[in-house]
C-alpha cells in the first residue's frame, strides 16, 4: 500500500515505464512551500464532495503524497476500499522527497 520515494522517483524518471497519476492530497498552503512537478493537487480536506470527479478511473495507477505521509495512507486506503486497487502512498511524505530526491526543495 505504500512505496518510497526513491520508487516513485526512478517510475518518473524511467520512459520506458508508464508514469503513474501523483495526486498531492495536502492543503494549498503547503503547495506554495514546495510540491512534486507535475502533480495533481487533490487536497484531502476536499475529498467529501468530489472524490469520484477527481478518481473517474478505477484501474489508474494513483500515488498520493502529504507531508509526512499520514494524509496520503488515509487516503490510499479510502481509495482501495473503492475500488482503487493501484493506489499508493509515498512512505514519508514530501519531506523525505525534498531530504532524499530534491534537496534543493523547500522544507516545513
């Protein structure tokens, strides 16, 4: 249910792999501090109402991010209980990203 980052890392960095959907589930405030190039903000407070427009596809391959990776194992398995069996969280969150992938990435 979880991947690293060192895993999401090397699956964006490959072209020979299909890129799966990275979905940022924190808050807008935290995406100005720092955030994964190219990924969909779907912040978790949200989710009530909208979740089904945001995920129409239950066979895409979704990694979620937070900060530490509370937020996005919440939300891994809220998917995975819909249905959303390639869903996953990154261990860690975005702060082990900016120590571990992109240390020039603003921390908080």
């Amino acid at each position: 249910m979880e991947i690293t980052c060192q895993q999401l890392a090397e699956r964006l960095h490959n072209p020979s792999q299909k890129k799966p959907r990275v979905v940022d589930c924190r808050e807008s405030d935290e995406l100005r501090i720092c955030h994964i190039e190219g990924a969909d903000h779907c912040a978790l407070s949200q989710w009530g109402g909208q979740w089904q427009q945001w995920f129409p596809d239950k066979n895409e391959e979704i990694v979620i991010i937070c900060h530490h990776g509370m937020r996005s194992l919440k939300a891994t398995v809220f998917l995975r209980e819909r249905g959303y069996p390639e869903t996953y969280s990154i261990a860690g969150g975005v702060d082990v990203w900016a120590q571990k992938i992109d240390p020039s990435m603003a921390r908080y």
